[in-house]
C-alpha cells in the first residue's frame, strides 16, 4: 500500500483515532485468535475419528466458522499492521523535520 492511499493518510492525519483503531484492532485479533489451533485440533480429531457421522453432526459447519475466524484474526492482524505502520510513519516523520 503506498502512502498517497486516502485511508493511510486518513490515519496519519488522525494519530488518536490511528491508535484507538490500532488498540481495538489488537483486541480483536486477539479474541478470534484465542484458542484456534486447540480447536481446529479437536475439530479435526472429532471429524477423523467419527467420519460420517461427524460430517452429519456439524463438524465440517464447525471447521468452516473456525476457517472464518482465523480470517477475521488475520483481518484484524493486518488493520493492526497498517495503523502502527502509520503511526511510526508519522513519528519519524516528526523527527526529521527541522527545529525552529
């Protein structure tokens, strides 16, 4: 993403709002991230161990709301990225501007 985008400079023109952006971004990466891998294992497992039966009960509805979550954590993920590049962007931007 280049920096002429009008979200990126949107998000250098507003370092509170980049960081609050940044913070729930962060939250919610963190909450669809939270215990993923232990789930997708045991999904697995039930999926391998009852076949049929498992596809019948749910178990690939299941993996398919995981396989959601995980891209919603890797949404989140790469908002988080784009708004702390913003702000380090604009930070350094301040330090080399000449004083006076």
């Amino acid at each position: 993403m280049t920096t002429h985008d009008p979200f990126y400079a949107w998000l250098g023109r507003h370092p509170l709002l980049c960081f609050g952006l940044l913070t729930l971004s962060f939250i919610v990466f963190g909450a669809f991230s939270l215990d993923l891998i232990r789930l997708f294992s045991a999904n697995a497992e039930f999926l391998l161990k009852h076949g049929w039966a498992a596809l019948l009960e749910g178990g690939v509805r299941q993996f398919l709301e995981l396989s959601l979550n995980a891209l919603m954590a890797m949404a989140a993920y790469v908002l988080f990225k784009l708004c702390e590049h913003a702000l380090v962007h604009r930070l350094m931007e301040g330090r080399r501007r000449p004083e006076g």
